[in-house]
C-alpha cells in the first residue's frame, strides 16, 4: 500500500527559514502535521541517507516505520521513503 501524504499552509516566513524547519529532524514533527516523532538512525540526520525511525498518525491509524531521505536539495526538497511499516 502506498500512502502520500501532502500538506500546504500559507505563511509570512523566507523559504529558506521554512525549509530549515522542516529539514531540523529535531523540530520537524511540529511543523509537519501528524508527525509525532523523528529518531536517528545513525550518525548522518541531513540530506539524503539520513534514516529515522518515524511516528505518524495519518487519520485514525498511528504508522511506526524507519525512513530514509532519498531526495535533498537545501532550501527546496526533502524527500522522505519508508523502508518498513
């Protein structure tokens, strides 16, 4: 089964400052909603072959499973894939 999951929101911040946000595995859960936790796996927590261990709640189902950054580019994309889960 594949799940996608997009989310857009409107706000008065630089792309750069957003993308810094959301790239932080440390503050990432509270700007990306349903996101609840973020766990290194490993040394490496940016930019692509960074993997964590996620927590997501998508609707009524809670989803535990490792991903790893397969895309990177600073301050435009941060690609995420699941390996398990």
């Amino acid at each position: 089964m594949i799940i996608k999951v997009h989310a857009s929101e409107v706000i008065q911040a630089s792309p750069a400052a957003l993308f810094d946000c959301v790239a932080d595995y440390a503050v990432a859960p509270l700007f990306i909603e349903g996101l609840q936790r973020l766990t290194p796996v490993g040394p490496k927590t940016t930019g692509e072959g960074a993997r964590f261990d996620a927590v997501m709640k998508v609707g009524p189902k809670t989803f535990h499973a490792t991903v790893e950054i397969t895309d990177y580019e600073e301050d435009r994309l941060v690609t995420w894939a699941s390996s398990n889960g």
